[in-house]
C-alpha cells in the first residue's frame, strides 16, 4: 500500500517520524522531504505521488489550513483523485485544529485522529487498523520470497533424500534376496 503524508513544513518533524514508523510496519510511504531529488519538477513529483497513492494521511494544523499553503493545493489534487475521502484520507488534528477547521472536501470523512498521546504512534496504529498492509510492503514482499526459495530448496532436497534412501533400501533388498 502506497500512503502519500501532506503536511505543513512546520510539521516536517511529526510526519517524518511517522513517515519512518511506517516504513518500519511495512508501508511504502510519500515523504516529500526524502522522496524528491534536487532537480525534479516539485509539483510534478507530487502530483505523481498523490496519482500513485493508495491513501492519505493529512496532517490538519492551522498552518495546514492556512490560505496559500501548499497542503490546501495537495487536498484539491487529492480531491480530483478521489471525490468521495471517506476510507482513502485520514486526517489528524494537530495543534489545536478541530474537526469544524478541515476544508469542506474532508467533511465527508467522519472521523478524525485526535492524538491525546504520542502523535506518531497513534497514527501509526490507526493506518495499521484501517489500511492493513496488503502483501507487506517492499521488505516483507523480499522477506517472503525469500522464504518461499528457502521452502522450495528445503522441499526439493528432502525430496532427493527420500528418493536416494528408497534407492538404498531397495539396494539393501538386492543384496539380501541375493544372498550378498
């Protein structure tokens, strides 16, 4: 599952956390900060990003909220993805942001994080509860086949062993019959 974070630069800090425990749990995670090169077309590269996403979260602050901000930009090309949010967007109130603050578009989604704790580990917890990683992300896809070789040469070689025994023990049968 591929989950695009939009954030205010003020909050470059919580959604990097969140961003790295993400990661850490599976997800294949946007982060602009660490997902553009210098060079690259910044709205293109976001634009793609949010093309390419399975989910988003919001981070909902008053410099989020704040006319002119970028995030308000994200939400629109968000919101041409998706016309309905409800299961696809999950926004978190930070700072004293309230449900009644979110932009219109996100009114449809009843339910908001309100993080009474750590910020990161609740939301963490919520996308892992709402949005379970579907084959588990790109380690998890390599730790499996890596596994399913390791059952496939196990298989094979317990195979062989089976079929060299067999062979003794007919062999071993041979010799017996024969008088050898």
């Amino acid at each position: 599952m591929q989950i695009f974070i939009s954030f205010a630069s003020e909050q470059s800090k919580t959604a990097e956390s969140i961003y790295r425990k993400l990661l850490a749990s599976g997800y294949d995670v946007f982060f602009s900060s660490d997902s553009i090169r210098a060079g690259e077309g910044y709205d293109e590269r976001i634009r793609d990003a949010i093309v390419d996403a399975d989910a988003v979260i919001f981070l909902a602050s008053p410099d989020s909220l704040q006319q002119g901000c970028y995030t308000l930009t994200e939400l629109q090309m968000i919101s041409r993805k998706w016309e309905d949010p409800t299961g696809v967007v999950m926004p978190v109130l930070l700072e004293g942001s309230t449900y009644a603050d979110l932009p219109a578009y996100l009114g449809a989604v009843t339910s908001a994080i309100d993080p009474k704790g750590s910020i990161e580990s609740e939301v963490v917890a919520t996308v892992i509860d709402v949005w379970p990683v579907a084959g588990g992300g790109e380690h998890r896809r390599a730790t499996n086949l890596l596994a399913g070789i390791l059952v496939v040469l196990l298989l094979g070689l317990g195979s062989w062993m089976l079929v060299a025994s067999a062979g003794d023990l007919a062999a071993g049968a041979f010799d017996i019959e024969n008088g050898l």
